[in-house]
C-alpha cells in the first residue's frame, strides 16, 4: 500500500487523546510552531555551522565523514537528510546530539555553545535531545520490562519525581503512543517490531525534549506499520512542538513526513530547501539522479534514468572542488578546480553546484 501523500505544510493531525492509535475522529487545526521568519525567536533549536568530522582509521589514513556541513532545525520543523549509504546522514545526527564530537564546527542548541558546555551541563540538556533509533530491538535492553524502559529517562532526568508520578507517566506514554496497557509488563522480545518502536518513541519523548534525531525510524517496519509510525510522530510533533531531524534514504517517507531537505553527498549537502520546492523542481545533479532513481507511488509513472556514471570516490579522499566530479553528467574540469560550495539559488534555497539545474542532468 503506498504511503498516503504530504500533510500541509507545518500542519498536522491530532487524534483525541493523542494515541496515534488510528481509530477516532481526526482534527487537523492543530498548527505547529512558527516557521522560520514567521515571528517568534530568531534563534534555531539546533544550528550546525561549518561543521566537519574526520576519522582516523589507521596511520595517517581518514575517512572524511563530513565536510564543512551547515545546517538548522526550528521548533516543530522536520528537516529531512537524504543520501545514500556512507554519505554520512547518520554521523550527522549523532553529531547534532554530541555523540560524537566534530572535527571542525559549531553546534548550538537553542542559541547555546553545546560543545564548551561541561560534562554536568551536557547531562541536564540530554533530557531535551533525544534519538530514534533505526533497529528498534538493538536499542531496546531485552531483560527489561517496557514500563521500565520507558521510565528510566525519567529516573535519570527528573531524579525529583516520586515512584508513583513516574508510574504514571509510563502509564500515560504507554496509551499516548497506542499500546495497550497490559504491554507495560512485557519484554521488547514480546512485541512485534512496531510495538517495540513505539516503546523507542516512548522513552525518547516521555521527557518532552526540544529535539528528537530520528535515525531510519521506519526503514525496518513493513510498510502498513510504517504509516501507522509516521502518523504517530507527527501527532506527538503538533502536541508537543518538538523539532525533528529525519535521517532517511527512504525518498518517499521523506516527501510525506518533511518540511525541509538536506540531500547529502559524500559527506557534503549538495541542495537544501523546502520540501515541495526540492522535489518538484531539483537542482543539483545528485538530487536528480537520487529522486529519479525512486520508485514511483505511482506504479505506470514512467521513470527518468538516473544519469550518473561510474563509482563513487573513496572516502579517504579529499576532494578540493565538486564532489561529483566525475560521474556528474554536466560536469566539467572547473568543477574539480573551483571550490565548489552552498550557494543561494533563489529566496529558499541553497545549492552546491556551479550549472544548478542544467539540461541533461
């Protein structure tokens, strides 16, 4: 069954009581935060500026993971990453998280310098950034019971919160997220792989962070379920007003679930904007070939050959110019000589090309 199409921009549905379950009449006047520049702060939730990372991998040998990437999220904004394997998505969100720690680079949490704050500090701000995790079973302790998996960001964050108001908002995360309550004394090896990620989606929102990273939430679910958990966060986003980082290779689930994109490309975003503009009119020669090698939702669309050729350079290679130089198809030799960089293409977005949107790409 094909994903349902996009929800308005900055709209979504609550359902009564906010269980996700999708049963009960639908409301659709429930609005998000601001977008940017519609009033409100200046200042983003996350804001990553210039930010690299390199890995050692032996010798002199790195891999370089990121490059120079600049990216923001606002309250109750998704913001999309795609790219293929190793285009570094996933070494992105957990640098948002300060998982690990940049190379090079700026990342700020709600106007805040999270890398200059000591250990103490970083503990406290955890409660307000949290992460999804792909694998919903991997990331779950199979000798622990749901109830407390879910509670025990809350023994860790709110150390003031007696048993019983702990217990309680178990409880109530448990029928937020449309589990049955009886679930609250099972194992994750119990559940099927939606209910386990719905007990992932529990313990990352039951301190109500600011920010979640969701890290190919729904790349392991069939596709039913798959809706089913997509609709769930976007509930849980309206009533709560959290901002999300998507990380998906999933174009479709993207298209449905984002405000904004980043496509990413051997470790550098190549386009950004806003979702309805990037996908009906992309500009890098990367986008093109990534949204034309998608499936269609619809099964008689015709589909536009992906135009890229050759491999992919190895990621211990630092490329001074274009970072598709070499398979791009309108690729010339000032693409490997110029510095090749996220510049404005109209009034929403940015693209790193220097012939954005050329015939033939």
């Amino acid at each position: 069954m094909p994903l349902p199409g996009p929800l308005p921009a900055r709209l979504r549905t609550v359902r009564p009581g906010g269980s996700g379950r999708g049963d009960g009449a639908v409301r659709s006047d429930v609005l998000v935060s601001p977008a940017p520049g519609e009033g409100g702060s200046s200042v983003s939730l996350l804001e990553l500026t210039n930010v690299s990372k390199e890995f050692h991998v032996g010798g002199d040998t790195r891999v370089y993971a990121l490059d120079d990437v600049s990216l923001s999220v606002d309250a109750g904004e998704t913001v999309a990453v795609i790219g293929e394997s190793g285009s570094g998505k996933s070494t992105l969100g957990r640098l948002a998280l300060r998982l690990i720690e940049p190379t090079r680079g700026s990342v700020r949490f709600d106007g805040a310098d999270v890398l200059a704050l000591p250990a103490a500090e970083m503990r406290k701000l955890r409660a307000k950034l949290q992460i999804i995790f792909q694998e919903p079973f991997e990331s779950l302790n199979p000798r622990m019971r749901v109830a407390d998996i879910i509670g025990e960001p809350l023994a860790i964050h709110r150390p003031t919160m007696s048993t019983a108001q702990r217990r309680a908002r178990v409880a109530q995360m448990i029928e937020q997220v449309g589990l049955a309550p009886d679930m609250a004394r099972r194992y994750p090896g119990e559940l099927s792989g939606g209910q386990q990620q719905r007990v992932g989606i529990a313990r990352a929102v039951v301190t109500e962070p600011s920010l979640v990273v969701l890290d190919e939430p729904t790349s392991s679910l069939d596709l039913s379920v798959r809706a089913q958990i997509l609709r769930l966060l976007a509930d849980l986003q309206a009533e709560l007003g959290m901002g999300y980082l998507f990380i998906s290779h999933d174009i479709h689930t993207v298209r449905y679930v984002s405000d904004r994109i980043a496509v990413m490309y051997r470790g550098r975003v190549v386009e950004t904007g806003p979702s309805e503009l990037v996908f009906a009119d992309p500009q890098h020669p990367y986008t093109r070939a990534l949204l034309a090698a998608a499936l269609p939702v619809d099964p008689d669309q015709e589909l536009a050959p992906a135009r890229l050729v050759g491999d992919p350079l190895s990621p211990t290679q630092l490329v001074p110019g274009c970072v598709l130089y070499g398979r791009c198809p309108v690729g010339e030799d000032r693409c490997v000589q110029t510095e090749v960089r996220l510049t404005p293409f109209d009034a929403d977005r940015e693209v790193a090309c220097i012939k954005p949107g050329a015939p033939g790409s």
